[in-house]
C-alpha cells in the first residue's frame, strides 16, 4: 500500500513576502510536502499563479469550485497560513468567509490540522485593540501565531520577506518532518 503524501495548504495575503514565496514552496516539495496554494483574490494579482504551480508543482486555487465540480484538493495534515495581512487577520477571526481563502482557514480551525500563521503586519497596526484581540481569538482557537518580528526581514529593494527557513522549522515543530 503507498501512502499518500502530506498536504500543507499554504494561504496567502496580498503583503510583500508573497513576491518570494516560490523558495518556500519549493522547499517544501523538496522535503516532500504536496503543496496547495490558496491565494486571496488581491495576492493572486500580486503573482503568476500559472508560473508557481509549473515551477513548483504545486496547486493553486484562487475562488471556491462550482457546487458540481470535484475538489481539486487533497485533505489537508497541516496549514500555513502567510504571509498574513492585518486585514486577513481581522476577518480570519471574525468568523468571515468571504474568499477561499478565509473560508479554508475558517474550516480549518476545526478541523484538527496544525494552523501555522505568519502576520506582515505594520507595527503601528499591530497597536490597534482589533488586531490583539484578534491574535488572541485565533490562539484560542488553536491556530499557532509566529513572531512576525522574528521572521521578518527588509530585503534588497526594502520590502518585507521572509525568513522562509524559520517557517518551515515551525512547522516541523507542529508536524514532525514531512
């Protein structure tokens, strides 16, 4: 019998790490995650999705799938949910499942799948009350929330990245190895 590989649903925000999530996902292919990325409608025109999913080999999804149509999704062990917006944040915790990608994340806050989430989120907005207690609602939920600060770091053109490798050792800590 052959075991299937693991899935990680990777949810992406429109903020500036997702320019250079493609060393991420292949990172993650290559320590044999299947990888689905779910994109918010915004992030989708940050980036070829057509391009990540023939360089990476992964799936890529953007809006729900017609009510008759099969989903295009394996079942998913584990979620990765950045970058992350104070927007996505907000409404994450608010319950809201207005894309796929809030309603993937809604679903799987029950769903017992480890939930990894990485905000990008301006200092200055991570004061306001909302996005604190928004924090708070997730980790009560079980969702695991990373430092962004320490998983943040300006690159040559001064946008935001990530530390991709840091990411994918928290998810180990959540999952064990793929």
């Amino acid at each position: 019998m052959t075991r299937r590989a693991r899935c990680v649903y990777l949810v992406a925000a429109a903020a500036p790490p997702i320019l250079r999530i493609e060393p991420f996902l292949t990172a993650l292919r290559a320590e044999g995650w299947t990888v689905a990325l779910i994109a918010t409608p915004t992030a989708a025109t940050w980036i070829d999705l057509d391009a990540l999913a023939a360089a990476t080999d992964c799936a890529t999804r953007v809006h729900p799938r017609p009510p008759r149509e099969p989903d295009s999704l394996p079942p998913a062990d584990a979620v990765v949910a950045a970058p992350m917006t104070f927007n996505s944040i907000n409404k994450w915790s608010a319950g809201m499942s207005d894309t796929l990608a809030l309603g993937v994340l809604n679903e799987m806050l029950g769903a017992d799948v480890p939930v990894l989430t990485v905000p990008c989120v301006k200092t200055v907005l991570r004061k306001h009350p909302a996005y604190a207690e928004s924090i708070r609602r997730l980790t009560g939920a079980g969702a695991t929330v990373l430092n962004s600060d320490a998983v943040t770091v300006k690159a040559e053109d001064g946008l935001a990245t990530f530390r991709w490798a840091e990411i994918t050792s928290a998810l180990h800590e959540l999952t064990g190895p793929a």
